[in-house]
C-alpha cells in the first residue's frame, strides 16, 4: 500500500462526494441557512425552559429540540447527509450499542427491575 | 514511513484512512459521553430530589457559550470550504475566528467555574454539580484539544498547503468532524444540565 502523492488524478478531497469546487458555493448557502437554524432554535430551547412545563414534557421538549439541532450539524456540516456507506455501518454499530445504554437506567427505573 | 491514503481514496472503503480514522474515533467518543449520560440519568432517576440546573446554574451565560460554539462550528466548515475553492487566506481568516471562539468558550466556562467556586460549590457537594463539573469538564478538555489541533492546522501545519493541497484540506475536514462533535455533545449538555 502505497500512497503515490505525484499521481493527483485520483486523488480526492474527501468530503462525502463533493469534488467539485463548483457545489461549495451551493454548500455555504447551506451552512449559512443551518446556521440561522441553530441559532434560532437555541433561543427556542430556552425560551420554552421558561414555560416551565411538567418535567415529563419538558424533557421531551428539550430532548427533542437537541436532537433536531444536532441532527442538522450532524447532517450537513459533518456531511453525513451524503456518506459512503462505511461510515454510515459505523454509525449503525455505534447506535446499537448507544441507545441501550441511554435506556438501559430509564427501563431499570420504570420496572424495578434491577435497582429494587 | 509513508502513511497510506491520505490523498487517494482505498478502493475497499471509497475513503481516506484520516477519514475513517477519525470516525472511528468519534465512536468511541459516542460512548464515553454515553457512559456518562448513563449515569446522569440513573443519578437522576433514582434521586428523591433533584434540582432544576437553572437554579444553580448561570442559565443566559451558557446560552451565549451555545451561541459561540455553534458559531465557531460554522466558521470551522468555512474554513474547510475555503480550502476547496482554494482560497488559503480566507482559510487562515476563518480558522483563526474558529480558535478565537473556542477561547471565548473558554473563557466564559472560566468564569462559570470561578462563581461556582466562589459560592462554595464543588464537585464534592451534591450529585447534581459532581455530574455538572464532570461532562462539563471533560467537555472543556475536548474544546481545548480541538484548539490544539486547530491551532497547529492555523500555524505551522499550514505548510503542507503548499506542497499537498489535497491531503491538507482532508487534514482540515477531520479536525472540523471532531470540531462539530464537540459542538453536538455541547447542544445535548446544554438544556440537560442547565434547563431541566
């Protein structure tokens, strides 16, 4: 394996299948539109903490607010919106050992089952 | 030793071994805050009493520390862009604006951190701040290390511009993965700790 930096017809800037210089104008209207998104949606993260909602519904507010903000990072300024597929099998694995461990405390406390 | 496919991409994976390499590394990142979100979560549920963070913490300090990050997290893919379109001086302009922000993150936890000290709150004193401090400051050593490394793509590492564009650039985009990853725990940490 051999890295042959003189050969450049190949090579890549690898950044999930933009190679033209030409789509990055087209890519920071986006980043720009992502950006007044997140901003805005901060703002509406805290304006709802002081509503003061039940903690149930608070927590599912908030919780889901951050998962749309951190979806549109994840999406478009880490070009996960358009991967190769390797890194999207990552991400799988990744989900599948993640997500138990958040619900694992959350079904322990609803059940009793292990703590009580 | 030559590292191998840092320009070209492997036939196999259709990417860069920077590229996967660092997503493999966000990966185990993922599980450490998990870990940790864990055991937020059963300290929470299992307590009798358990106070609103916007009690005890400096709710419109952190607002502004959120609006910074996600502010550096967009200089940092202009940054990036910049490259593309093969403009070096932008480049320097948005990675130098990208550093400045995540000093003012700092910055700003600094003080957060000195009031809370000042009061007589530490990680000693109840579950709540010991989980506070924790992601907290686990978090700020990962806004530190990506300065770091930022700061070396800004300064002297800017030199492979000149010789390998290419690879340069692909340097940049991974250090902006782990730059936004940074940003995405903070966009969970902030209304988990502060406004629930």
């Amino acid at each position: 394996m051999t890295n042959d930096h003189t050969t450049t017809d190949h090579a890549t800037m690898d950044h999930g299948g933009m190679d033209h210089a030409a789509d990055i104008d087209k890519q920071v209207r986006i980043y720009i539109t992502v950006f007044v998104a997140l901003m805005a949606l901060t703002i509406v993260t805290v304006a709802i903490s002081y509503l003061h909602l039940p903690t149930a519904m608070a927590i599912t507010v908030a919780v889901l607010v951050a998962t749309i903000k951190g979806s549109l990072v994840a999406c478009y300024f880490m070009h996960l919106i358009s991967e190769k597929k390797l890194i999207y099998a990552v991400l799988i694995v990744t989900a599948a050992m993640f997500l138990p461990l958040l619900a694992l405390p959350v079904i322990t406390h609803r059940n009793g089952f292990w703590i009580h | 030793m030559e590292i191998p496919y840092t320009v070209e991409v492997r036939r196999d994976t259709g990417l860069t071994n920077g590229k996967i390499g660092i997503w493999l590394f966000l990966a185990s990142e993922v599980m450490l805050f998990g870990a940790l979100f864990a055991s937020y979560i059963l300290i929470r549920t299992g307590a009798e009493h358990w106070p609103r963070g916007d009690s005890i913490l400096n709710v419109p300090m952190a607002t502004f520390n959120t609006l910074v990050l996600i502010g550096s997290s967009v200089t940092m893919v202009m940054a990036w862009a910049s490259l593309v379109r093969q403009r070096f001086d932008t480049y320097r302009i948005y990675m130098g604006v990208t550093i400045l922000l995540g000093f003012v993150f700092l910055v700003v936890k600094y003080f957060e951190y000195s009031h809370k000290f000042h009061d007589g709150l530490f990680p000693r004193t109840n579950n709540f701040l010991a989980i506070y401090f924790t992601l907290t400051g686990l978090h700020m050593l990962h806004v530190a290390g990506g300065m770091a490394v930022n700061a070396y793509l800004w300064g002297p590492g800017a030199k492979l511009w000149k010789t390998n564009p290419v690879w340069f650039t692909n340097r940049v985009e991974n250090s902006g993965l782990f730059w936004h990853f940074v940003d995405l725990v903070w966009i969970f940490l902030f209304p988990t700790l502060y406004l629930l």
